[in-house]
C-alpha cells in the first residue's frame, strides 16, 4: 500500500486540507477519453488496487473507445440505463455495479436485459464500490462525516474496518436529529439510548454488521449507518446507544456524486449524476 494510503489510516489526519493523490492538483485536459485510460486514472486515485473487494472494481462491460459524456448513479438498474441512454452517454460509472465476485449466476432474467441495453448503445459499464467507501477525500463514510460536522477524527476507514469514528460539538439528541437528520433525510430509522451525542462511529451502505465491533473498541454513544437487521435492533438496545439508520441508498450518494466531481474537475469529461431514489 503506497504510503499517502497508509498515512490516512494510522494517524489523525485534517480532512478538510488532505489531498490523496498528486492527480488532486493537476486538470488533465482531454476531449475524447479512452475507455481505458479512464479506468487507469480513476483506479490510480481510488487505490482500486489495494483493496480487496467482493465485486469487479473499475470496467465491468466495455463499450465504445473515446468517452465524451458520463452518467454516474449508486446502483445499476433499467431506469439508470434508460436515463443515461437518453442523455448519449458514453459511459455509466455506478458504486454497485452488475458483478459481484461472490455470486456467479448465468446472464438470465433482468440481468440480461440491463446488459443487452448497455450493449445495444455500445456504453462503458464501471462501478467502484469498498474504494468510493473508505476513500479519505472524496468517499461515502468522509463525506457522510463532513455533512454531520464531525472534526476530530480519530479513525478513518480500511477495507478490514471500514468505520470512520470521530466526535462532534457535544449536544442533546435531539437538537442533533432536528438539525441534521429531520429536514434533510427522508427515510430514516432510529433509536435514542441517550441523551447527548458526541462520539460517533459512520460506516456508509450495510454498516450494521460492524457495529458491535465498534462499541467495543471505540466505545461510541451513537451510530450512523445505511441499515439495520434483526440482530442489530438487540445489540442497540443492550448497549445502549444511539443508532440512526439512514437508508443505504441514501448513505451512498456523496461518494459517486464526489467521483463525478472529480472527473468533471480534473479530467474534463461532462458528467451527469442522475438520482434513482429509493427509500431503501
């Protein structure tokens, strides 16, 4: 792992002033991108290839050479295609794409539909999917944290753990559900176990699963994630926290809308996020 990677991982760090990559600073100017050369550049800046991953990080389904227009969005499906198809895109980039490592299934049903569609308009397919997760400056869990003002950090995510823990201004429940939960997240689930709020464990998309492994290292009063299962709903009740289930499509949404950013700022490529919402 190359050592701005490393740094980002093994000490507090100002999220607001870190830059992780020199491609952060210099714009490269280009009218017709290769397909391929996009998947370089955007794996160099993810540290794509340092992260193990249960899915195809970077070109899932390849399509014409020079790319001129990308849509991204969180997750693959017919409604993302039909936009973008409409739109003249030349690529989709999303951060759940159709490939999933652990699941080998023949190319049936709609899976095969989505693929003819994106086939038949000859479009890139790339999905990103743990490294838009912990990314230190453009992923899901540092943004997530940006929007609840958490400063001091104190853990940045890894593939291994991938929760940021950090602390916010100390405040009341409440007043922290009223400014930054009620007004600005629609579908949202949660838990009070407590009355103030000011150590805080963030882990975007199925963060659920790490909980309990958060309490006891970090000894969090609250928790931020997309999810919550069965088991969970017992683990918050018995160690008495407080837990803000935010929908993991929601939770997901900084992350590819940063990405596109980026590639519109320092790859000059037009992008487009277009918004699938889904309450889930």
């Amino acid at each position: 792992m190359v050592e701005w990677f490393k740094a980002t991982v093994l000490k507090i760090v100002n999220v607001n002033t870190f830059e992780s990559s020199n491609l952060s600073t210099s714009v490269i100017y280009t009218k017709n991108m290769n397909n391929y050369k996009l998947e370089y550049l955007i794996n160099k800046y993810l540290q794509s290839n340092f992260v193990k991953d249960n899915t195809i990080n970077g070109l899932q389904i390849e399509g014409k050479k020079k790319i001129k227009i990308i849509t991204t969005g969180v997750s693959i499906n017919k409604k993302l295609i039909k936009k973008s198809i409409a739109y003249k895109t030349d690529a989709i980039i999303t951060h759940h794409g159709l490939f999933w490592k652990k699941k080998i299934s023949p190319i049936v049903g709609i899976t095969k539909k989505r693929i003819k569609e994106i086939l038949l308009h000859n479009i890139n397919l790339y999905s990103w999917h743990i490294p838009l997760d912990i990314h230190p400056k453009i992923g899901n869990n540092i943004k997530l944290s940006n929007f609840f003002n958490i400063k001091n950090i104190i853990n940045l995510p890894t593939q291994k753990f991938p929760v940021l823990i950090g602390y916010i201004k100390k405040q009341s429940f409440n007043n922290f559900y009223k400014s930054k939960i009620k007004n600005h997240i629609k579908n949202i689930f949660c838990l009070k176990n407590k009355t103030e709020i000011y150590k805080i464990g963030i882990c975007s998309g199925a963060g659920c699963i790490f909980l309990e492994k958060t309490i006891l290292n970090y000894n969090i009063d609250t928790y931020i994630t997309g999810e919550i299962n069965e088991n969970t709903f017992n683990l918050i009740k018995e160690y008495k926290i407080n837990y803000f289930s935010i929908g993991h499509y929601y939770s997901e949404i900084l992350g590819i809308k940063s990405l596109g950013k980026w590639i519109k700022n320092f790859l000059h490529i037009k992008t487009k996020f277009i918004n699938i919402n889904n309450p889930f």
